[in-house]
C-alpha cells in the first residue's frame, strides 16, 4: 500500500536531497538533486520518526533499493556508523514513541524545512 505524500513529506525530501547537495551519502558519487530519493531507515508509516533528519538519507536509487532495501543488516550498520551508535540507539528509541502531529505542527515544520532548503542552497 502506497503512503500519499503530503506537503510535508515532499519539502523534507527537497531538504535531504538539497542538504546532500547532490551527492549519494553511501556512494558518495554525484547525481543531483533530483535524481536522489529520500530514503528512511524506519519506514515512513512511522509518524515519530518520518521527518527526523537522522532518520533520512539521501541516497541514489541502486543504493537506496538494491544495496540496502535488499540488504537490511547492511543498511542498519551503515546507519549505526553514520550517526554513531549513541544517535542510532536514540532514534530507535524516538522512533517507538507515539507522535501526533496537530496542524500547528505540521505548520510550524513546513516553516522550518523552507528555511533549512534555504540555508542548504547558500552553503
């Protein structure tokens, strides 16, 4: 079953992608902004977690889908080396909480992630 992509969802994609400037975290080869997808580590479906920055790579689609959709183990210790296993342990732990998002949030975190597209396309 396919998730519809909200506002939201698609300004913090624009925001991982442009954060990564283009560029495949685990590859590390270049692609451009929008060849790259927003890949979460804990599946969107999780509303604690969906638009946590540590949760999202940014990530071309043979990295994204063949080396680690298909390979689970491999993508969890790339995870546990990119934040460190003291954030991987957290984001677990953030990921199991229930989070309801009231539409003053999801207001204020569109706000926040233009503002982060826009400081990630000065730097």
């Amino acid at each position: 079953m396919k998730i519809r992509l909200s506002q939201e969802d698609k300004l913090f994609s624009l925001y991982i992608r442009t954060r990564a400037k283009g560029y495949c975290e685990h590859c590390k080869k270049y692609f451009g902004i929008k060849k790259l997808q927003a890949s979460h580590f804990i599946g969107r479906r999780n509303k604690a977690v969906r638009w946590d920055d540590e949760n999202v790579s940014a990530l071309c689609f043979r990295c994204h889908m063949v080396v680690f959709t298909e390979n689970p183990l491999i993508h969890t210790n790339w995870m546990k080396k990119k934040l460190g296993l003291r954030n991987f342990n957290k984001l677990v732990l953030r990921a199991n909480k229930i989070k309801k998002w009231s539409k003053d949030d999801l207001k204020l975190l569109r706000k926040k992630l233009r503002e982060l597209i826009k400081l990630s396309e000065t730097i």
